[in-house]
C-alpha cells in the first residue's frame, strides 16, 4: 500500500499547478460517477449507491474517520465483505490529507459520499436571525476547503451540501439557505475542479413538506442553484413489511416523473429486528426507474441503538444485522441495462407555492458573502480542520440579501471550466415561487400524487451529460 500511497502523492506534485483551489492527489482506478437523467452512471453502466453511513463515535464526538488508517483497513475488509460500493461519511478533517485513506477505499472498489458540513461550520436553523448570521464567508471557506480536500479523487461520488437542516413542517424558511449552498459548491466545483461532482441535499422525510423539498431543490432558472440530485433519509420500511404495507409503492409513484436521480441517503428502521426486506425492494425494477439505490444506518453500533458492528477490543465485530444484511445484498442483483431509467429527462418542474407547511414564498436566493466571492475565483485555501472549536455560525459577515430575501437574486455566473463537463444549461421553469401549485393530498410519509402532479406542468430544457474528466 505504501508503494501506491506514493505513486499517488507523486501524481500530486505532478498536478499541484494545474487548479488554483483542488490538488489532484490521486486518480485511482475506480471511474469518476456523474449523473445522466434521473440516474448516477459510471461510464455507460447504470450506477447504483449501495452502501452504509460511516461514522465511528456517531455525531456527539465526530472525528474524521478516514485518518484513523489502521481502523479502517480493518472496516474495508468488512465493506467488502458486506457487498458494498459506497459510504458516507458526515464529518472530516479538511485541513488533512487523505490520500491513503482513499487510496484504500478506490483499491476495495468504494465512492464516498460526503457531507460538506461539520458541527461546528454549518448553517443555523434556529431561526431566521441565525440562518441569515451563519450564512457568511467563515462557513463558506470550510465548505469549499473540504471540496478542495476531495475533489481530486475519482471514487469521491458526491457531496451532500447539507443535511436534514429542515427537520419540521415550520422551519422551511432555511430551503433557500440550503439551496444556495448548494448553488455556491456547484460554482465553486465548476471554478476550481477538474470535472463535475453531483451535489444535493440529504432531507429528512417530512410528511408535510417533503415533496414540496424535492420540488423545490429541482427547480428554478439557475441552473447553478438546482441540485445534481435530491436524497432523504427514509425509516418507513420496519420489518417485517413488504412494499405496499410500507408505502414505499407509493412513493415510486409520487416520484415518477422526477427528472433528478433519487436515492436513500439513510434507511433501516430498527422498531422490530432488521430483516432488511427493503433491500430486495429497493434493486428491483418496482424502484430501480425512480430510485438509484441508498444508503443503509449505519455502520458502527452506537447508543441510538443502530449498528451493523460492535466495537470490542479496539476492533469491529459484524453482528447479525450486519449478516443479514450482508446476505439480502448478496441476494439481490442490480437489475440488467439501465433499471428504467430516464437518460433524456431534461424538465425543470416548477417551484411549490407557499403555505402553512412550506415557508419558501420567492425563488431568489440570498447572494453569496461578498468576502467568499474572492474564493471561487482564487481558491479557499487550507481548511478550519476540526481542532478549530470556534466554529462559523456567529463568525464572519453574512449576505448583504435581506433575511427576507427581498433584495435577493435567482441568477449567478456559469464558472465551468472550459475543460470540465458542463451539467446543464440554464434553464426556466413555469411559474414562480410564489404562485406555481402543487396539487394533490398527501398521506403521511408519502404524499402520493402531489410531484407527480406538479412536474405534469413543466417546460423542457436543454441538459447536457456529464463527463469525467481524466
């Protein structure tokens, strides 16, 4: 491994001068993933996320786990064993370098699905006040640290700009906060890196408002602001249960006509002993043409009762969740050709009207921090690593926008790199935030209907596919 982890650095210094912000420490072997449709692809296979949430310790005491090289080559062994091709991971380390940690991962065939937030750089949901404070160039230098930190390795998959920051049906007011995150990673990615990385949203499943968070990540003019793809963590299916009995069937049809590539980025209810019966569900092509896979909770067992292994003796010991997860995995084959996917789904569906349960009024947007302009052009530099316990939610200078977004913009400039894929052009969607309608009546947890019947009324615009770049 050693000789690898230098032929790697030495790739580095190779290509140290070629971005201003991303070091391309390493390719690896694994294919850069990029999105075509509703689906991931690697090259010109149907790509499907099957995978489990890594974080040791859980969120109390997050530590990056991807520097603890010992621990993880022993965990790699149980990846591999247990049939998976990605994980994710919440926090990291961006001052740090991880070329052996992802050197190991690209050798055992695993993506990395990353959050771009830590617990201390992060925006506020508490309210408005701190919304718009946590909002500014302190946070943003963190989040395009830690793009620079990954960006360079082809089994880095995706980024999740944020995660469940919207967790009530009266704190939506922080969907346009999320949104130009993930507006400003995608123009920064564009600036500074070598190829395109999907960026999206982790959502919780909100039953009054998670269509109208699917919709509204998917829509508007900007083709900077709308995500790569939409993901929420979905605990619906408690074994023992079926596909009808947990409503899973109606959600495939809710989400029908989604033109982004859906996946579960949690799943696994542990009400009753895991049977992990979704699994069979989840790859079958009853699912495979509106969803692209998910992401089983989680790997390590901690106090929240999850766990697919137990720490003892500093090692991990695969329990029998992880057993029978390992064999409904081995049992179930991804479908053959493209699971029914939509390659030439190219609509922008129109953005959801606000109400008593979504707050989102307008589709502007707050502008980027004037002090974060500076970086998607020159680059954001080392990173606040996690030693830092200052934090940026009350640091910095937040958007000159308003808070009410009365001043704020549904435009930003294209940054990509001549060089690099282009994800899409900008397209325009029907209706505005303020009066586009969502119809339909939504049943708890699922919604049927209602995107199904938003996304009838939309206007087709032009996508062009991604490319990797090697």
């Amino acid at each position: 491994m050693k000789s690898v982890s230098a032929a790697f650095r030495a790739v580095s210094l190779l290509a140290s001068g070629a971005l201003a912000g991303v070091q391309r420490r390493q390719q690896g072997s694994l294919q850069a993933v990029t999105t075509r449709g509703n689906a991931f692809y690697r090259g010109d296979e149907r790509f499907y996320i099957r995978g489990v949430a890594y974080q040791p310790g859980g969120a109390a005491d997050a530590q990056d786990p991807l520097l603890d090289l010992d621990t993880l080559r022993n965990d790699v062994a149980n990846f591999q064993e247990l049939g998976i091709n990605t994980i994710r991971i919440y926090t990291i380390d961006n001052s740090a370098n991880h070329d052996e940690a992802m050197a190991l991962l690209d050798n055992a065939g695993i993506y990395l699905a990353l959050d771009a937030n830590t617990p201390l750089y992060s925006l506020n949901r508490e309210n408005l006040a701190s919304l718009h404070a946590s909002y500014n160039e302190v946070y943003l230098q963190s989040v395009f640290a830690t793009v620079d930190a990954f960006a360079g390795y082809n089994n880095l998959l995706l980024f999740f700009s944020a995660n469940e920051v919207i967790n009530a049906a009266n704190n939506t007011n922080a969907a346009p906060y999320i949104k130009a995150v993930t507006r400003d990673m995608k123009r920064y990615i564009g600036a500074q890196a070598g190829r395109q990385i999907p960026v999206g949203y982790s959502s919780a499943d909100i039953a009054e408002n998670i269509e109208n968070q699917a919709l509204y990540f998917a829509c508007g003019n900007d083709s900077n602001a709308r995500s790569d793809f939409f993901a929420f963590n979905d605990y619906s299916w408690c074994s023992p249960s079926t596909f009808q009995q947990s409503g899973w069937d109606q959600k495939v049809e809710t989400y029908s006509d989604y033109p982004l590539p859906l996946f579960l980025s949690e799943y696994g209810c542990i009400q009753n002993t895991r049977d992990w019966g979704e699994v069979a569900a989840l790859y079958s092509q009853n699912m495979t043409g509106v969803y692209s896979g998910g992401l089983a909770y989680e790997y390590t067992l901690e106090p929240n009762g999850y766990g697919l292994v137990s720490l003892s003796g500093g090692s991990a010991q695969p329990n029998a969740d992880f057993q029978t997860l390992k064999s409904a995995f081995a049992a179930t084959p991804n479908p053959s050709g493209d699971g029914g996917a939509r390659t030439d789904d190219s609509t922008v569906p129109a953005c959801p009207a606000g109400s008593d349960d979504w707050e989102v009024i307008t589709e502007a947007l707050p502008e980027i921090p004037e002090g974060a302009a500076q970086y998607i052009t020159n680059g954001a530099g080392t990173g606040p690593g996690l030693s830092n316990r200052d934090g940026s939610q009350w640091a910095g200078t937040p958007s000159t926008t308003s808070p009410d977004l009365s001043n704020g913009t549904t435009t930003s400039e294209d940054t990509s790199n001549p060089n690099a894929s282009s994800g899409s052009t900008t397209g325009t969607s029907t209706g505005s935030g303020a009066s586009a309608s969502a119809s339909g009546s939504a049943a708890a947890g699922s919604g049927a209907g209602s995107v199904k019947a938003t996304l009838g009324g939309v206007v087709v615009v032009s996508l062009a596919g991604l490319a990797m770049l090697l």
